[in-house]
C-alpha cells in the first residue's frame, strides 16, 4: 500500500485483569508493552498494539494487514532520537493459538511488533479470531 500514513500516539501499557496485553481504548492510541524492551533497544522485541475499529469506524491499524514487506515505520520518542524500521512480513495468529513467547521477547535481535485485530468477526466471543502481526526490522 504506498502512502499508507499512520500516526498515533503511543503511550505505556502493561498486564490487564485477564493477563493479556493491556489495549489503550482511545482507537487513536496505541499501547507500548512497557515490560518489554522499547523500539531502539538492542536486543529483544518492542511490542506496540491497538484497536482494528470501534463499533462504528476502522482504527488507523486497521491499515497493518496491507503494509507491504519494505514499508519502513518510524517510531518517534522522547528525549531520544527517532528510530526506523522496515517491515518483513505480515501474519495472522489464531487467538486461541497466540504464542505470545515468540512476540514478547527480551533476548534476540532487535525487532518491533506492530499488533492488532484481524480474521474473522466472531458474534458469540464479540472478539476477532485472529491477531494481525506486523514485524520490522532495524532499516
């Protein structure tokens, strides 16, 4: 998709109730797993998620299932300079099957990890049953 634009704040988030990564509610906000390492990190996974739409709108990461292999994200950030990272893929994980050790990593390469909704609407979960998973790379 060229000139796919997204532009949202990002802020902390952690654990919710139900043990999963929390999600900021504002659609136009996206959440960085604070207990994670944070883009420019030199080692281990940032992981930043948000909503895929609200009951009546598409959220702006409803674009991630159509970024392209080479679409480079910049992620801005207080008191530092900005970090770039180019896209290697794009996958859809089954909920019911997320393997949340191979997202959140401390150790390995650096990585960022952009996560969101995706699949199919499930009426009787009122939930999608994928997760769209974007991972990038240092460019």
């Amino acid at each position: 998709m060229e000139g796919t634009t997204i532009n949202m704040a990002v802020v902390d988030v952690g654990v919710s109730p139900n043990g999963a990564m929390e999600i900021p509610e504002p659609f136009n906000e996206a959440g960085w797993y604070r207990f994670g390492p944070a883009p420019g990190a030199a080692a281990g996974t940032a992981v930043v998620a948000a909503h895929v739409d609200t009951t009546s709108d598409s959220a702006p990461f409803s674009q991630l299932k159509s970024l392209a292999p080479g679409t480079l994200v910049t992620v801005r950030r207080d008191g530092a300079p900005p970090v770039t990272f180019r896209v290697t893929g794009v996958e859809l994980m089954a909920k019911d099957a997320f393997d949340g050790a191979s997202i959140f990593r401390r150790d390995g390469p650096p990585r960022l990890k952009l996560v969101t909704c995706g699949g199919r609407w499930l009426d009787e979960k009122q939930d999608y049953g994928d997760n769209v998973i974007v991972t990038a790379v240092p460019a």
